[in-house]
C-alpha cells in the first residue's frame, strides 16, 4: 500500500499544479481538533491535512474538506444525520469529521477509531445504512487521489473539444 505522501505525489506527477492545494499548518490542525472536540487526530488524518487540508483544490470538489470550516457546527450536523441513519459508531459523540457533501453527507473516523494511526473512514449519509468504505485514511486519500486523475483527464478531453473550465487552473495540461 502506497503512503499519503506517496499518493500525493503519484497526482502531482500526474499533473496537479504545485500550489493548486494548500495544507494545513499544525496550529489549524490543533484548531479543528478542539472545535470538533476531540483529544487527538489519527497520524494518517494529519498527514492528509498538512498537504491538502488548507485549501483542497480538487480534492474532494463541491464539499467543504478544509479544516477551517470543519468545527463544532458540523460535527453537530453529522451527529444529528446518525439518527436518521441505519448503524451505529461505537462513539458517536467522538467522532472526527473529515468532510461534508451538502448538508446530509460526511465522511468520518469513529471517536473510538482516533488512536489508530490510520483508521477507517465511515460514510454517514442522511437515509442511508452507516458504511465503512474505506478500511483506513489512507484508502480514503487514495480514492479522492483517483478521483483528481479522473477529473484531469475529463478535463483535457473538454479543452481538446474547445470547451473550458474554471477547474483547469488546477492541473498542468
């Protein structure tokens, strides 16, 4: 399995512009941590947010994944959507949100799950069964990482065909 950093670079060599995303500084990090109220942030959740998670670019487009609009306000909004979802955590209230997708889909740690260095990801969908698609951080990463690529290549095809996109000043085409 490839590491955070490795992906990381796996989209920059892929044609992610450098400075198209900004990571969060240690102070931001910590910030989070006490808005969202818990003790610690999993290693693998760290090393994602110090590359991507000051300003995300194209990582995970159209929902909110910067650590500063990830506070106490939309932990609540995550917690809230657990009841109207099949599942449990085994610590809901020490949950870490790691994004928001509109306002009925985040994508989670378990407050149980926060001393792993690199635990699994919950998908908490308003109506839906709570699922764990990703075993760990680190596949969740990798998955966006895939999801970037994708976007670069529906992006050159789009310019190829005279089209144009706000998106393009993320890549080097």
């Amino acid at each position: 399995m490839s590491t955070i950093g490795e992906i990381f670079d796996r989209v920059l060599a892929g044609g992610l512009r450098p400075g198209a995303v900004t990571g969060a500084d240690p102070v931001a990090i910590v910030q989070a941590a006490d808005t969202q109220r818990v003790a610690r942030i999993p290693a693998a959740v760290e090393a994602v947010w110090r590359l991507v998670g000051g300003d995300p670019g194209p990582w995970w487009m159209g929902s909110k994944a910067a650590v500063s609009g990830l506070d106490g306000e939309i932990k609540e909004l995550a917690l809230e959507t657990l009841d109207y979802v099949e599942g449990d955590l085994r610590d809901p209230k020490g949950l870490l949100v790691l994004l928001i997708h509109g306002a009925d889909e985040f994508h989670v740690v378990d407050g149980a799950d926060l001393a792993l260095p690199d635990p699994p990801v919950w998908l908490v969908q308003d109506g839906r069964p709570l699922t764990a698609p990703w075993p760990t951080v680190t596949a969740w990463f990798e998955s966006a990482a895939a999801d970037v690529l994708r976007h670069r290549d529906l992006l050159r095809e789009t310019l190829a065909e005279g089209g144009s996109s706000s998106t393009a000043a993320y890549f080097v085409l």
